[in-house]
C-alpha cells in the first residue's frame, strides 16, 4: 500500500510534542511497578510495554500506570495497545509500522482526533516517509546499536550519521527519539548527532540502582 491509499484522502495530524518537550530519558519498562519506580526517581516520560497480557489485563495495568504517571505529573506513553491508552487518558501511544498498517487510516484519525500524541518506529527511509505520512508527535530511530532487548536483527545498526540525516529529513518541529543500545557513554554521541530524546530499556531497567541511573540519564539534559 502507497502511504496516501493506507491513509486515505486526508491524513491525520497528531497533536505536536515540542522538541524541548521531549529532550530527556524516555525508559521504556513492561510493568507498572516499574512505571512507578522511574517515575518517582524524576522520569518526566515513560512508555508502558506490556506483551502476552489479556485486553482485561491491559487495561487493568495502563489505568494503575496513568494514575502513578499523573501523581508524579509524569507523561504515559502506552506501546501498541491504543484503545485502552484513550480509555484511561494516557499520554500518547507508541506504534511500529506493523501496528500503523493493522489500525488502518479510520483508526489512525481517531486516535489523532482523541488529542492523543502518537510516536512512530522507523528502521528505514521506506518506514521513515509511511511515519511521516501520518504527521505524528515524534518520530523514533532504531536500533541504532545493537540491543539484545528487542529483535531487530533484521535492521542493521543505524549509527550516528542515520540520526543525522533523520534529523534532516524530519520536520524540525518533530522530535526524534533514538533507541536501541544505547548505554550513557554512548548518549552524548547520540545527542551530538542530533536526537532531542533518548529511549532506553536495559540502562535502566537492568541497572542495579535503577533510581540512581534515571537521575543520572536525566542529569544529560541539565
Ligand atoms: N526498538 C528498537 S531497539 C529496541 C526497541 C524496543 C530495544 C531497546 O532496548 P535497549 O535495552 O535500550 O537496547
Ligand atoms: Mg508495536
């Protein structure tokens, strides 16, 4: 499918995240407990991850998640599982391309007409315009080194010079995310080359003192 047959004659426009918005740690988590622990260290955003879980079980575990996030007036990004994030006033969603194509273009406009922020996977410039195409809050890179948390062997690592011609290539009032491998040696690399925020999912879910590492990610951004 063309981008405009997938989205019909008049594509969505999602409710922008301004880059200064998104400069920070995004951890990425698959638990509410965990939700909660990054949130309470200062996460200003996180992405709830949930797999192999019943739709009752989902929407159980996004509404526990929204109301730590609003405690902490922390932003909830909700992966794949749209409905329940517009049932329970999360944030935004997080989709892959695959997710995209499955919603279908009246679904799409739905969620963009909810006042729901959408972010979008991209691993290629083919995924790059269908995301774009969708006129999304924020547009994610990845892997861009290699990751054991997520199987994406399939792309190649993307690098720094990719995040630097993403950040040419996406509107400069959307926000780029980078993904995948990224330790906080590797950070400022990634932030030099020209990504606003930075996902991550084992530096700091696999940290020891996972509190102590969302500061220290936190500390990046001043
Ligand atoms: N998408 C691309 S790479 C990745 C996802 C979900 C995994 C990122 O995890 P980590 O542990 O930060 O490499
Ligand atoms: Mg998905």
């Amino acid at each position: 499918l063309s981008t405009s047959a997938h989205l019909g004659a008049h594509p969505p426009r999602f409710v922008p995240c301004e880059p200064s918005e998104l400069r920070g740690v995004l951890p990425v988590v698959e638990s509410v407990a965990l939700v909660a622990e990054v949130v309470a260290a200062g996460a200003r955003h996180v992405q709830l991850r949930l797999k192999d879980l019943s739709e009752a079980e989902i929407g159980v575990a996004v509404a526990a998640a929204q109301a730590v996030c609003a405690q902490y007036g922390a932003r909830l990004w909700v992966n794949d599982h749209w409905r329940a994030a517009v049932a329970h006033g999360a944030y935004g969603v997080h989709v892959g391309q695959e997710d995209l194509a499955a919603m279908g273009a009246p679904s799409v406009a739905a969620l963009a007409a909810s006042g729901l922020r959408l972010g979008v996977s991209t691993h290629s410039y083919a995924e790059l315009a269908t995301a774009l195409g969708v006129r999304p809050s924020y547009i994610s890179l990845g892997p861009i080194y290699a990751t054991a948390s997520k199987d994406v062997s399939k792309w190649g690592e993307q690098g720094l010079e990719r995040i630097a011609s993403w950040r040419r290539l996406v509107p400069a009032h959307v926000p780029l995310i980078a993904i995948g491998g990224i330790s906080i040696e590797r950070a400022p690399g990634v932030l030099a080359a020209g990504a606003e925020g930075i996902a991550v999912i084992s530096a700091i879910t696999k940290a020891t003192d996972r509190a102590a590492a969302v500061r220290e990610w936190q500390a990046l951004w001043g």
